[in-house]
C-alpha cells in the first residue's frame, strides 16, 4: 500500500515515522525547503502524546527526544501576574505531571531524521484529486497513491478539498511570540518570573504568556551527552496576545526587531507596566513572530464532514487549535499513531473510518480546552470584563500579598 502524505509538519512526519516503520511504501512532502526553519516556539508533550510518538518512532529518537525536554514537574509553580506585574496566584499543582517541553525545531528534525529519505523538502501541494487519488503539485506534476493523509496545516489544501471548504476561522486572537533568554533580564524581573510558566491578563483583551524552558536545569532524563535542544540555557517563551483588529492584524506585516519595538509600543499604550515588559524588550529580535489564531469548532460532529474514502487528513488540518492549551502538536501525533495502528490491524477503509471516528473526539476534547482560554481573554474585552478585570485585579492582587 502507497501512502502520500502532503506536509511534513508535526503530525505528518510522526505518521510517515510510524508507516516507515511498520513497513508501508510511504512519502511524505512538504514545501518547506529546510525542516529547521520553523517556529522556534516550545511544544508541550503529555503523557498521551509521548506514548503516541513512542508507537511511531525507535526508542533512540525517542531517547534524544527526551534528553532534549525540559520536565514541567521540575519547575516552580504557574502563576497569575496583573500588567502592573503583581501576583495574583497559582497556577495548578505540577509536580505529578510527566509533560515535557521540547523545542519544536527539535522535535521536527528529530521527526525529519526518523521519516530519512522518505521525506521530500521543497515540493508544494496545489490540490488533490479524487480520481486515483492524487497529488498535484504547484509545478505540474501528479503523484498517484493508495491513500493521500493531508497533514498540511491549518490552511490545508487536502481538508479544503475534502470539507469543500476551510475547516477554521480566526479565533478572534492574534498573537506574537519571541524567545528572551533568562540571563538577559535584569534580577528584578528573573526573581518575579523564577523559573516557572506564568500568564499575565488585563481588560481588553491583552495578555502576555511567558513559558519557562531549562531543557538542562530541568531535564526530563539525566542524559547530558544526548542533548540537541536549540535552547542550551534557562529561557523564557513568551506569547503576547491582543484581540484582532485592523490595528493589530496590520502587526502581522512586520518582522524583528520593528515587530519587537510595535508590541511594546502597543502594550504601554495599554498601560503594562514597564518591567512586565521587560521579557520582551530584550527577546533575541530575530525570534520575533506575528501570527494569527485559527480555531475548528468544538464540535466533533462539525470536525470532518466528508464521507470516508481514499484521501483523509489529520492534525491542523482537520482540528486547527489555537496554542492556548499546549496541545495541538500532541493532537496531531496521536492522530498518526491512531493512523498506523488502524492501517496496520485493518484493510484501509475501516482503518480510516475508525481513525476519523477517534480524531473527531480527541479534536473536539484539545478544541475545547484551547477554546476556554481564547474566550477568557476576549471576555476581558466586552465592558463587563474590562470593568470587572480591572476592579478584580487589585483585590486578587491584595489578597495574594496578605496570603504570602
Ligand atoms: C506559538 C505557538 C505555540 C504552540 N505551542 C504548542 C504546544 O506547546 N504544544 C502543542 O501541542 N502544540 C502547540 N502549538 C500548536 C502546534 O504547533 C500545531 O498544532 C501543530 O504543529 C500541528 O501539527 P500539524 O502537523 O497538523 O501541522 P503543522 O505542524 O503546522 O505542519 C503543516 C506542514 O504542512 C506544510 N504545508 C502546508 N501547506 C502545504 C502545501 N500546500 N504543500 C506542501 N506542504 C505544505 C507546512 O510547511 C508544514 O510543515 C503551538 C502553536 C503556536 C502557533
């Protein structure tokens, strides 16, 4: 059986990975001339989506992997911060969780090695065609295969196809995202961050997500020659988010270090204080990003409304999923690993059945939980919010220092 894969993200190359290894005729294409050029973002890996990965590739990579993550239960607890910088919580006990974070360049080329001479850079996918099926590629030519899986994003061209239409809409959130390593910032501030993961919220909509990533300090495994994480010291990942605008959607044209400068002009417009924004000033300007959230419904019945054949898709493509719960490159990995299962116990139409029957769950489940956080942070833009974001702040605030 020939599988054609059209997108070599996440999800695409843990499918190729785990279909190489079972023995399957599998190739995997994507546009991207270079695996490493990729958001230099973290990805948060949970139980489940370890065990997935586990499935799809040799324990060695899957060792590398690891050596590479940071263990969420070796850091500091979570906590709520107010623009002004001041504390207002914790966030949830982590001590007895067995999530790890690794750097997303990491894990795609760790991927990319694992799927070798089966994965093709530099091919970019025009359409699919049901006849055959087949790929179509922007330079003319056509690829034919017993099964096509579009593991293409959340602008896929194979879901496009097969929904008839897109299978995600903005979530109403644009976000920007930079990498500031700890010892840069001034004591002050590494003593308020610490090493742990924190969100600060204000009315109207801005928040500013600052992830905590020792993949040395707190390494997953005790295997210091293994190492290849891209982060070799304590960093901090940030995430600003503002809600979309005119205003804000124009950010997105921009890069670096002008990106960089436009963020903090648009956050002390909205009155953050200076040293919340201190994680941001001094970020590596080249690791600054604009992106947008694009979000699928909640709903599983909603996730993939086509009738099962020869060309399916997974991850993103099906289950856009805004960053905001940490687990949608989780998602698309088990999505592969229920993939090959499936095609390796089954013939190819109940396989994919059964493999759409338990994606559309598990889209539904990380959907909502992304969503919970993006409607939190657009709730503080309504009147009520922003007035009950900034009368509560205070009295949160208050309460924390009397606690302490
Ligand atoms: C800032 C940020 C932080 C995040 N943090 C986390 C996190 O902590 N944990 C987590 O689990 N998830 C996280 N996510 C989400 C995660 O990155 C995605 O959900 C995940 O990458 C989806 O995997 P995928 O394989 O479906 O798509 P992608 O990884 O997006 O891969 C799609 C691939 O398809 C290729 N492609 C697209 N169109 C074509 C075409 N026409 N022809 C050929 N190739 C094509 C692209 O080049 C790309 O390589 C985060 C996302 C963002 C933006």
């Amino acid at each position: 059986m020939r599988v054609v894969v059209v997108g070599g993200g996440i999800g695409g190359l843990a499918l190729g990975a785990g279909l190489r290894s079972r023995g399957f005729e599998v190739t995997v294409f994507d546009r991207d001339t270079d695996v490493t050029a990729t958001g230099g973002y973290h990805i948060t890996l949970d139980d489940r989506a370890q065990s997935a990965l586990a499935e799809l590739v040799e324990p060695k990579i899957m060792q590398r992997l690891l050596a590479s993550g940071s263990a969420l239960r070796l850091r500091e607890r979570d906590a709520f911060w107010d623009r002004r910088g001041r504390f207002l919580g914790h966030g949830p006990d982590l001590s007895g969780s067995g999530s790890v974070d690794v750097d997303r360049i990491t894990l795609r080329t760790l991927l990319a090695e694992a799927v070798g001479e089966d994965l093709h850079l530099g091919r970019t996918v025009f359409g699919v065609s049901d006849d055959g099926p087949q790929v179509l590629f922007a330079d003319g030519t056509l690829v034919s295969a017993d099964l096509i899986v579009g593991a293409d994003g959340a602008h896929s061209v194979v879901a496009r196809h097969l929904a008839g239409g897109p299978t995600n809409r903005p979530a109403g959130i644009v976000g920007f995202s930079g990498r500031t390593l700890r010892r840069d910032l001034g004591l002050p501030e590494q003593e308020r961050l610490r090493s742990r993961s924190g969100i600060a919220i204000a009315p109207h909509g801005a928040a500013l997500y600052v992830g905590f990533l020792d993949p040395v300090g707190n390494a997953a495994l005790d295997a210091p020659e293994l190492r290849m994480s891209v982060t070799t010291g304590p960093t901090y990942i940030w995430g600003a988010m503002l809600p979309e605008s005119n205003a804000t959607n124009a950010l997105r044209t921009r890069r670096g270090g002008e990106l960089q400068t436009a963020i903090l002009e648009t956050f002390r417009n909205r009155r953050w204080a200076e040293r919340t924004l201190e994680v941001i000033a001094k970020a590596a300007p080249d690791s600054v990003a604009a992106f947008r959230f694009n979000a699928a419904s909640t709903r599983a019945v909603d996730l993939d409304p086509w009738p099962t054949g020869r060309i399916t898709a997974l991850g993103d493509a099906v289950h856009a999923t805004p960053p905001t719960a940490g687990m949608g490159a989780g998602a698309a990995i088990r999505d592969a690993a229920s993939l090959v299962k499936h095609l390796s116990e089954t013939d190819s139409t109940t396989a994919v059945a059964r493999f759409e029957a338990e994606m559309r769950e598990r889209g539904s489940e990380v959907l909502t939980l992304a969503m919970k956080t993006v409607k939190w942070i657009l709730a503080t833009d309504t009147p009520l919010g922003a007035a009950a974001t900034a009368a509560l702040t205070p009295i949160l605030a208050t309460a924390a220092r009397l606690r302490r």
